[in-house]
C-alpha cells in the first residue's frame, strides 16, 4: 500500500489507519488474543497506522499484536503506533506518557496528542500536558505531537501553532459531531480548517468519516469525501477482519464506485432500570447526544449520537451497553 508523509514530520502512513478503540472495553471488549488478531491481520494487510488513547486501555492489544515485530526506527515498515491522553497538567501527561511506553513495552513512540480538545479556554488549560509533549519530543521518547478534536476552532488554532505537527480532527461529509464554540459546526467550516492545516505543514488523520456507523450506508461516498480532502490518512475503527479487507481494497483503488458492505448497526443503549440520572454521562459526551428525560434519567439522541462510546466507562452503575 501506498504511504503518504504526514505533514512535516519524517513519518510516513497509508491512507487508511486502524482505530483501536473500537475492541476495547467501550466497545466490544474483545478477548486479548482475539483483539490483538485483528490488530495484527489489519498490519499484516498493509495498514501501518495504529491509533489508540490511554482512555481506551487498549495497548495490552497492541503489545500482544506486536510482540515479534520490531518496534525501533531501524526498521522503516514498523507500524507508527499514536496514542493520547485526555489530562491537563504536567505530571498528569508525563505519567500517562510513561504507562503508555511501558504498558506497549517500547522505549519511543511516534505520536502523541492532547485527546479531545475543545474550545477555548480548555487548550490554554492544557498548558502543562502540551509543554511535557514539547519536552519529551525534544528528549527524543516522541517523534511528533498534536492534538485530536472534534472542533473547527482548535483545528484552526493548530495550524498557527509551531509546535504542533500533528492534528486529528473529527470530518465527516454530513457534519455529525463538528464542534465550533459552544455549538455544531458544519463540514464546510471543518474542511477549511483542514486546509489551513494541511497547508501550514501539519500531518493530518481524519476521524468519524462514518459519523460512528451513521454514514456506513454510503460508504464510498463518505470515504471519498475525506480523501479528496487532502487528509494523509483516515483512522476507522475496525473490529472484523472483512471490514478490514474492505478498507484496503480501498486504499488500493479496488473497490467500484458503488461497492456496500453489509453493514450492522449498533447502538449505545441506557438500561433505564439501572440508571441513577447521576449527569456523569451527560458531562462526558463529546457530542451533547445524551440528556436527561422527564423521567429524570438519561436517554441517547440518536441522530447525533457517534457510538464512540465515550460514556459506557464512567456509567457508576454500568447502565450504559453498545450493541
Ligand atoms: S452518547 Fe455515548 S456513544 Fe454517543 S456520542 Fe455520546 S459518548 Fe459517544
Ligand atoms: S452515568 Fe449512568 S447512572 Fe449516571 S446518568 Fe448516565 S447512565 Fe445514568
């Protein structure tokens, strides 16, 4: 497969990446053998991509995938793992950046990213985690930094920023989950973003080009669309080693124009019964989908829902199920 250089960095990527979370204990919790064999038959089939956060306890999957691969910068096809930490302070980055080393059983890592930032003030905020980021790509343990975001503000604000080589951001062709301020942005909004990024040298990996399975059903049409953007590569969560296939039929230019897999939905569910309408879920969404009914307990919108399943973990009484 085909690799492009992401941005100014020395690092190169196929056009399509494997998101990790979706195995992990969010989504469908896969086994450690299971879950490491997908990880393994997706780098087996060319993609080089891996993408994962310290939220998503998924690096045990990875160690076991790669275990007989060599991992150092001697050998040019080993896959570029990048993981994130959602944390604000220093000490806070630096730990999460250590059991990231440890847990994976490297000593360096390519990428390394603030997770999920938000409108202003949360990057000033970030002050601390970004200055370790700074001072451990420059102690050599990461090869490049950036953010991942669901905002067309912080996309933007990134292509200003020197330091940063790497932006993740969240862009799909229906717009589901674009953030600006406060409220939703639209992909037109996004795209320009992207552009401003693309065009200041930064690498750039898309996220949500399904909009978390809403889009499934025009799969080429969403694909294409994030492609032609310019993005250097598209991170999808995959779980099954067809849905993997599929993607690199794609990458390599096989698939017609008006190829659909056969797709399965699934869906984040609130047990009623369980749930204590606590707000915790509420809080955590990156996407405003879930509110609070008049029954007092929370309930999922779905048309904006991303099954990203971001909520099912902080759920205290594990209400929360995707399936
Ligand atoms: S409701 Fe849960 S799965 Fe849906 S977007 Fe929000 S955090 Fe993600
Ligand atoms: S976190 Fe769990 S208990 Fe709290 S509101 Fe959400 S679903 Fe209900």
């Amino acid at each position: 497969m085909e690799k492009n250089r992401l941005g100014n960095t020395d690092i190169f990527v196929t056009p399509i990446g494997l998101g990790v979370l979706t195995i992990g204990n969010t989504q469908l919790d896969l086994p450690l053998e299971e879950g490491a064999e997908i990880v393994r038959y997706a780098y087996e089939k060319g993609i080089n991509l891996f993408d994962t956060a310290q939220y998503y306890q998924t690096y045990k999957y990875i160690r076991e995938a790669f275990k007989d691969v060599d991992m150092s910068l001697d050998n040019p096809d080993r896959p570029v793992i990048a993981s994130k930490c959602l944390d604000y302070s220093y000490e806070a980055m630096e730990r999460a950046i250590l059991e990231c080393l440890d847990e994976l059983g490297i000593d360096r890592i390519d990428i390394f990213k603030c997770h999920e930032v938000r409108q202003e003030p949360d990057w000033s905020n970030r002050a601390g985690a970004w200055q370790c980021l700074i001072d451990y790509k420059k102690k050599g343990i990461i090869g490049a930094i950036g953010v991942s975001t669901h905002h067309v503000d912080i996309t933007e604000m990134m292509a200003d920023i020197p330091e940063c080589d790497i932006v993740f951001p969240l862009i799909n062709y229906a717009g589901l989950g674009i953030r600006k301020g406060d409220g939703p942005g639209t992909p037109e909004e996004m795209e320009a973003a992207i552009k401003k990024c693309l065009d200041a040298g930064k690498g750039v990996f898309a996220m949500k080009a399904f909009g978390g399975g809403n889009l499934t059903g025009t799969y080429m049409k969403s694909l294409n669309y994030v492609r032609d953007l310019g993005c250097h590569s598209i991170m999808v969560g995959m779980g099954k080693k067809e849905e993997i296939d599929d993607l690199v039929r794609y990458a390599e230019d096989e698939l017609p124009e008006d190829y659909q897999p056969e797709t399965r939905f699934k869906k984040i569910h609130i047990d009623q019964g369980d749930c204590e309408g606590c707000y915790t879920c509420v809080e955590r969404c990156p996407n405003k989908a879930i509110y609070i009914n008049e029954n007092g307990l929370a309930d999922v919108n779905y048309d904006i829902c991303l099954t990203c399943g971001y909520c099912a973990p902080v759920c205290p009484v594990r209400a929360i199920i995707m399936w």
